[in-house]
C-alpha cells in the first residue's frame, strides 16, 4: 500500500508563508492499494487536489472513509472533481453523527445555501454506508473502525492488506481515555495520529479532543507502531514550531521513527 498525504492541518485551513512546509490544508490522505485500488481518508481542503490529480485517471470506484463530520475534515468534499464525473462510484463510509443519517448531514452541507449545487445534482453515483465498531471486506484489504474520544460521533480506521498495515486516527484524546483507539494502532506498520497540542496549549484546552505531545508519546510507546506521523497540526503552529513539537516528540518516544505530516509526501507501507 502507498499513502499520499493532501492535507493534515486540524481544525481550520492555513495557507501562507508560514505553513509552506508542512501544509495549510485539513485532513485528507489517499491510500493506493497493491490493486491499485483507491481509498480516501477524510475529505478536508485536501482533497481538492487529489481530486485535480485524478484527472486523467477517471477512477470508477472511490471509497471515502469519514473519521466524523466536523468542517475541517469534510469542507472539501464538494470541490473532489470525481463527484462530477457521471462514471464514478463514490462510496462514503463514516459514524451517524446524531439520530439524522450521515447521508443527509452532507446533503443539506453540500446543498444551498451552503453550497450552490444541489446534492442531487451531483452526477457520480453516491452510496452511504454507516460504520461505527464494525469490520469488512473489500477487493483483499480488511478494514476496522472502531470510535475514539473525541466530541461527537467519530471512529479511527485500521487498514490492512497483505500483512501491512495502517492506522488513521486524526483526532482522539487519549488524556481522558488512555486506550482510545489503541487496538486500531497496535502494532501497525504505520500510525497516523493526531499531535495537536503543546503541554502548555493542552492546560486550557482539555476536552476539545485532541491530543498533547507527552500523550501522544505515551500513546504511540504504547501502541509501538513501526513508524508514526504526527497529524492534525493546529492551525496556529508555524513550520518551525512544528519542528520544535517534532523534536519534543521523538525525545519523549525514544525512537527516530516519528515524524511530521507534510503534505505532498508519499510513504509505502510495508
């Protein structure tokens, strides 16, 4: 499997000159299958661009897994070029943020007078499928979601193809429940997880849902993943500072092996 990261800024897109190394755009990773299948976590500002890139691809199946519904990790879904294409399958997995389906939250977020097109206009071929604790299938890659702390609705996904492995959770908060997400992470060859937060940050924003660096080290000690990425970086943080928590992070960890999201890089999974 090969893993492309369009996007991994948290909470709210930062373009400019202080964020040009590591990315202003929120969450969104494409995951290429040794098929050549085509999975596609979240659907933040990111995602426009995967979308631009597939171009001359034409991909007849898309499968779209949603961690949860807050903005940063759908707003680009409706600027994703395969929505228009009239030969494309989306499938979108993803929580039930509230007793309304997860397909009609999107519907009234990409329809006026949010978005100027209809939902129903959308040519491509959309389907909907509700996950939560659940396990499947697909084309010989195996898939778990299991939910993590964070507010509202929200899973974190395992995916695993011929013995390799990665786990996605962008958004947890293992201060208030230390083993959230844990027997998704364990052990995978990569973890992608969020690392939001300085200790000092954290000390006043307890419970937003998102992780500090000691945390974060503690989480992937735990975890012992083969390799990990920082995630969800704050809108707030400069490249340098970035940097700093990087730093902060590898000494906690004791390990070499755990490095920033930066949008734009591919990374095999093996």
């Amino acid at each position: 499997m090969r893993a492309t990261i369009w996007g991994c800024r948290g909470s709210l897109a930062t373009p400019g000159a202080s964020t040009v190394r590591y990315g202003g755009n929120t969450t969104s990773v494409e995951l290429r299958t040794s098929t050549g299948g085509l999975i596609v976590l979240d659907a933040g500002t990111g995602i426009r661009s995967l979308g631009l890139s597939l171009a001359r691809e034409h991909p007849p199946q898309i499968h779209l897994l949603l961690t949860h519904m807050h903005l940063d990790h759908v707003e680009g879904l409706g600027f994703f070029a395969p929505l228009f294409d009239p030969a494309c399958t989306i499938t979108i997995w993803g929580p039930r943020p509230d007793d309304l389906p997860l397909r009609d939250h999107l519907a009234a977020y990409l329809s006026p007078p949010l978005f100027p097109v209809p939902f129903e206009r959308f040519p491509s071929t959309i389907e909907f499928v509700e996950v939560r604790e659940d396990a499947w299938e697909m084309d010989g890659v195996r898939i778990r979601s299991a939910p993590v702390r964070h507010p509202g609705p929200t899973v974190g996904y395992r995916i695993e193809e011929n013995g390799n492995s990665l786990a996605f959770i962008p958004d947890n908060e293992p201060a208030l429940e230390a083993d959230s997400g844990l027997a998704l992470a364990a052990g995978v060859d990569l973890l992608v997880h969020d690392a939001q937060y300085t200790a000092e940050e954290y000390a006043t924003r307890a419970g937003w849902g998102h992780t500090a660096i000691p945390d974060f080290a503690s989480y992937v000690r735990e975890a012992a993943p083969s390799r990990t990425v920082m995630f969800h970086h704050d809108p707030s943080h400069t490249d340098e500072e970035l940097e700093t928590m990087e730093q902060a992070a590898r000494e906690l960890v004791g390990l070499e092996t755990v490095d920033l999201a930066r949008e734009g890089v591919e990374i095999a999974i093996e």
